[in-house]
C-alpha cells in the first residue's frame, strides 16, 4: 500500500430541501446522494480517484450498510482493514447556502483491538483522529520508519495533543482553533511548538494559513467560486486532505505550496456537486477548477 487512512467509515445521505418538516408534517427534497462518508474515509477515497493506492483501517459492522461499504471501496480499488462495530454509523446532511446540517449516528464501541499492520514501504499516513489507539500507534510507527504522518485536524480530540507529537503535516480547522482557545497564528505556533514541519489552518472561503519548516505563516486564498455554483460544500475539507496526500506520495519532489494549491483545486471542484463520491475530482476536473477560478483577493 502507497498510504493508510485511519477514520470512523460512515455511509452519508445527502439530501437538498429548503423545509425541515416537525411533527407530522412531510417534505419532498429537490435531489439526494448516497455515498461513503466519514473524514479519513472520504480523503482516502479521493486519493483513490486520484490514483493513489490507499489502504483503509476503519470502522466496519456486518450489516448491509456495512456490505455497502464495502463494496464502495471494492469500486476504487482499496482495501480495507475492518474493526468491528455493531451498527453501521450513518449521516444525514442538509447543504444549504454555502452551509451544511448534520445528523449523525455513531458506533465507535469496537468489538475487538486495531489489527497489525505491515505498513513497510508506505508512503504516507493520513489520521483524522478517530480511533485514538490506532491513530497513535501507527502515527509512532510511521514516524520511526519516516513515513510522512498527516492529521485532520477538524476537532481537538482526547488524545490530540499526544498525537500531534508524531504528526509531520497537521492541517487543522477553524473549529479546532476555537476549541483551543486561540487564533490561527497561536494554533500555528503551537503547531510548531509540538514540532510538525508543516501546519495549516483551513478557513473556508477565506483560504488557508500555512507555514512549513522555519518559514513565516502564509495566506494561500481561496478560489472565487460564486455562490450560485456552490451546491455542497460538505466533505471539501475531507477532499483537501485527499487531493494533497495524493499529490505528495506521487509527486515527493514538489513544494508543499504545490501540494496544498493542487487540494485547493480539488475542494473548489467538490463544492459544486452533491455527495461525497460525486464530488470526488479527477485531475482534469482539478486542472479545470485551478483555470476556471481566481484567487480571491486577500483582506488588508
């Protein structure tokens, strides 16, 4: 395998109405999705698509949402290493306005330990911080092996700050700057005080905020997508971390500036479509977002 994605697998239902119904009332929506889900699971189907060669260890229940998932992944090509669960976890996801809704139903009490891995000669790892145990086993392992090891940051978890010690790129949310109480430079710099070489801050529509190795923070800007173009912008982080470790374990040579502009490319392409699997791009269809859309002018 060319990289591990460790996450909790979820099957997402996606679906478009401007009315919730309450009580007894009902509603007809606009269009539906079905597809896999989850932040590490998401990216790792993208890297898929993109021509990487990822494994999965990831939540797996034997029940016919399990059965879909598998055969999801059976579709691109990816294996997965399966941790028991009772029950499926499920999302149900509203998009609306350049926002998202969400219902979750999660089943992260697993039935048996993480299992062994050979990860010799991988190329990355790509955590989202589920799984605690398994994260920061093979965060350790790949470290001492130097492995590249990437977060998703998008939430401070239990075991967050222990992990962040083995973490070479560490790619955090708005959310989890809120969570710690500090600012995007703060969240940089304690990012550098945990010792990843490279660490970001992802914003949405204002960008990204990025430093690497000894460098200053940067600005790297969103792509001017208007928002009647905008259909769902639900997994484009999970996207952006799929785009930019499948530039990474095929193109090692190229600057992180590169990386990061080349996952940039492929949210802006993911918010134009519905669902996760329709939403995962090609590299035309990164090609085309980079040349169809400027940069957004950067605040003063």
């Amino acid at each position: 395998m060319q990289a591990l994605f460790i996450g909790q697998a979820y099957i997402d239902v996606t679906f478009l109405t401007d009315v919730m119904p309450t009580g007894d009332e009902k509603a007809i929506a606009r269009d539906y999705a079905i597809s896999f889900g989850g932040n590490a699971v998401t990216a790792g189907f993208c890297c898929a698509k993109l021509g990487g060669k990822p494994d999965m260890l990831c939540s797996v229940a034997d029940d016919w949402l399990g059965r879909m998932f598998r055969d999801m992944a059976m579709q691109y090509g990816i294996t997965v290493h399966s941790r028991k669960v009772k029950e499926s976890s499920l999302s149900f996801i509203m998009p609306r306005n350049g926002k998202r809704a969400i219902v979750r139903c999660r089943d992260d009490d697993y039935l048996h330990p993480f299992p062994p891995l050979n990860i010799s000669g991988m190329k990355a790892l790509h955590l989202d911080g589920h799984m605690p145990d398994a994260a920061l086993h093979y965060a350790k392992a790949c470290r001492e092996q130097g492995i590249l090891t990437s977060l998703d940051g998008g939430a401070v978890r239990e075991n967050t700050d222990e992990l962040l010690n083995f973490i070479d790129a560490a790619v955090v949310s708005e959310r989890f700057c809120e969570q710690l109480g500090k600012s995007t430079g703060e969240t940089l710099n304690y990012l550098r005080s945990k010792g990843c070489p490279i660490g970001a801050v992802t914003l949405g529509e204002r960008g990204t905020v990025w430093y690497h190795g000894n460098g200053p923070d940067q600005v790297l800007p969103a792509l001017d997508v208007p928002l009647r173009h905008v259909v769902d912008t639900n997994g484009a982080g999970d996207i952006f971390h799929g785009a930019y470790i499948a530039s990474y374990i095929q193109h090692p040579e190229r600057q992180w500036a590169d990386h990061l502009k080349f996952a940039r490319g492929a949210s802006t392409h993911s918010i134009q479509h519905l669902g996760n699997e329709n939403s995962l791009p090609t590299l035309e269809d990164i090609q085309t977002a980079i040349a169809t859309f400027p940069e957004k002018r950067v605040a003063e």
